[in-house]
C-alpha cells in the first residue's frame, strides 16, 4: 500500500497538482482496491458457504470438511 | 413543541437550508454526502463482521452457526457488496470533477487522461498482486491473505 501511494505520487505529483488529487490518488486506490477485494474474494467465499449451508439444512448433506477453517 | 415556539419566537433560530450557488457546487456537495453515507454502511458492516461477527460465529455451535448464515449473511453481503460499490462509483466522478479542474488550470485537458490512467496502472499493479495472495486456496473456504495481508476481510 505504502509503494502503491509512493509511486502514484511520484507518477502524477508536479506543480499543476492539486492537494485534494494526490489525496484521492492514494485513498481512492485503497477505496479501488477495497471495492475488488468485497466483489471478488469475500463474496467468492462467501457464496460457497452458502451453498454449503442451504444443501446441509434442506438435504442434509454435511458441510465439507474446509468449511470449518 | 417548545422548539416550534421558539422557533416562532425567534425566526433566526429556525431551521434553513439553501442550495449552494452553482449546479457544479452543489452535485460537488450530493456526492460527498453520497460518498460518506454509504461509506459509514460499508465500513461499519466491515468492521461488525470482523469485530463482532465473527469472533461471535466462533463460539456458536456448528449447527446452530449453518442455520443463522443462510438467512444472515445475504442481506449482510448484499448491504456490503452494494454499499462498496456505490462508494467508489461516486468517489471516482468527485475525483475526475478534481482532475478535470486541475487539467483545466493547467492548460491542457489531455492531462486528465494521464493523470488516471496512471492512477488505473498503479491500482491494477496492486490488484494483481493482492489478488493472487487472497483467493481461496483450492478446497478450503478460507482466504489466504486474511492473516498476512493489510486487514483481514477487507
């Protein structure tokens, strides 16, 4: 995150520059970031967990063994 | 009732809401209100599933645990998921607004193009590599980065 900021300050930085620019520039990518990582990890997860659960309680099949971890 | 009659009572004391000057002020304005509103809801879903969720979920007996996620945790995701994404979508338009000004006092309107597209490059640099760490590892349901990476969850 911190070589992210870095870099992204070194590339756009420069007199023409505005502060609140170069602050969005590092928050807005950690926002960026935050918005994949929902949409393409946690709900990934998240959506075999519930297939797991709905198939354990309706039909009884039992959770997989890494639904523990 | 008393807040009415003072109110009555002294007309600079009522409430009052204006409109800023310009359109360009005021879309300026809905969007951080926009932006910060469904921030807090993202946010404090983020830190209730981290914070409270799921330390509590640890406790629970596994039976009891697959009866609550099922009718829990899709209108939790789907608040959270939404939330996210309404965020940024208005972020990204407050921050063009601010790069559109700036190309605009610099005399030249291509450098908004730069400016982003810079700004895309060094995000996507670290979606690539935030994302290999964090997808689930083959058969298990947990991710690999939540002990390791920035926040768990995030």
């Amino acid at each position: 995150m911190i070589a992210a900021s870095w870099l992204v300050l070194v590339l756009n930085g420069g007199p023409d520059v505005s502060n609140a620019h170069l602050a969005i520039s590092v928050g807005g990518g950690l926002g960026l970031v935050m918005l994949l990582n929902t949409w393409g990890v946690v709900w990934r997860v998240q959506k075999r967990a519930d297939t797991w659960s709905r198939l354990s309680i309706k039909e009884g099949v039992p959770m997989p063994p890494e639904a523990e971890d | 009732m008393l807040f009415y009659l003072f109110a009555i009572s002294f007309p600079e004391w009522r409430p009052h809401f204006v409109f800023l000057d310009t359109p360009h002020a005021n879309e300026m304005m809905a969007l951080r209100w926009l932006h910060v509103v469904f921030g807090i809801i993202w946010i404090g879903l983020l830190y209730f599933f981290n914070l409270v969720l799921t330390p509590a979920m640890k406790q629970c007996d596994p039976k009891l645990r697959i009866k609550i996620y099922p009718e829990l945790m899709p209108g939790a995701m789907g608040w959270f998921r939404s939330s996210a994404l309404v965020t940024v979508i208005v972020g990204l338009r407050y921050f063009t607004i601010h790069l559109a000004s700036d190309a605009r006092a610099a005399g030249d309107r291509s450098l908004i193009g730069k400016w982003f597209g810079w700004w895309l490059v060094v995000v996507a640099r670290r979606v690539c590599l935030h994302y290999a760490l964090q997808l689930p590892r083959r058969g298990s349901s947990t991710t690999r980065g939540c002990g390791s990476s920035e926040f768990p969850l995030l």
